[in-house]
C-alpha cells in the first residue's frame, strides 16, 4: 500500500514464469519469428524473443478505463511513447515481474474488503521439435 495523503493505493507485484519449452513471442511479431531472417536472437530481435505484455483490472470493470491498474515496466510502442496500462515482461531464465498500481487511491477510512484482479497476458509462443531420420530411395523389384 502507498500512503498519498488521506488515501492509499493498492500495489501488487505480479510475478510471471514461462514453465514451457518453447519462447513467448511479441504478438506483433510472431508471424515472422519462425522465418529465416528473424529466427535469430541477436540484440536487433530483444523485442521479438522472450516478451510479452499484460494488462491488470479490477474485478468486474473491465470495461472501464478507470478500472485497469498502471503497470511498470510500461510498453512503449514503435515511436517510443508510453502506454502506462500495459505492462511488458521480458523474460529472463524464464521469469519476470511487473508491478501495478490503482490508478485512484482508496480512502485509509475505507474498510478491508477482498476483490479479485483480472490479469490478461497477451503473447505469441514458439516451439520447435527436432527429429533425426533418414530418406532411402525406394526399393525396386
């Protein structure tokens, strides 16, 4: 909790691991990832490998702008500018975290309640399988 004042803001770490065998993908890009030329995991490739963004609500109100939490870190997209609503993880050995806010604080004379958060994580998943065999000419009679 996050003292503003007479209010506070609720704050929650979310913690997220990859328990698969294959890589999340960006969704913007996960058409291409199994293509020869961006099939690489080299620096220029840091926003296609291993991430992927999530968006955290208050329950019941996800329709409502007011009810989704900012999430740090933020995604920003191609012209560098910030969506603070959505949060990027970037897996490194498999794990990340992000940490989200209330966007309004609760007044501190607000009692306890219980409400559960709806947590969307939006990404592309690859997986690849290698087999050895071997290709015989067949057999004439």
């Amino acid at each position: 909790m996050i003292p503003v004042e007479k209010e506070i803001k609720p704050q929650f770490l979310i913690f997220v691991e990859n328990k698969g065998k294959g890589n999340p993908v960006n969704l913007k890009g996960y058409d291409s990832a199994c293509s020869k030329s961006d099939y690489t995991k080299d620096s220029s490739n840091k926003d296609l490998w291993n991430v992927a963004t999530i968006k955290v609500y208050t329950s019941g109100k996800e329709e409502e702008k007011e009810s989704q939490l900012i999430c740090t870190p933020s995604l920003k997209d191609s012209a560098g500018a910030i969506d603070e609503t959505t949060g990027f993880l970037r897996f490194t050995d498999n794990k990340d975290f992000v940490r989200c806010t209330f966007r309004d604080g609760i007044p501190k004379s607000s009692e306890a309640f219980t409400s559960p958060l709806k947590v969307v994580i939006d990404y592309g998943y690859v997986q690849s399988i290698a087999s050895n065999f071997f290709i015989e000419k067949p057999y004439k009679r």
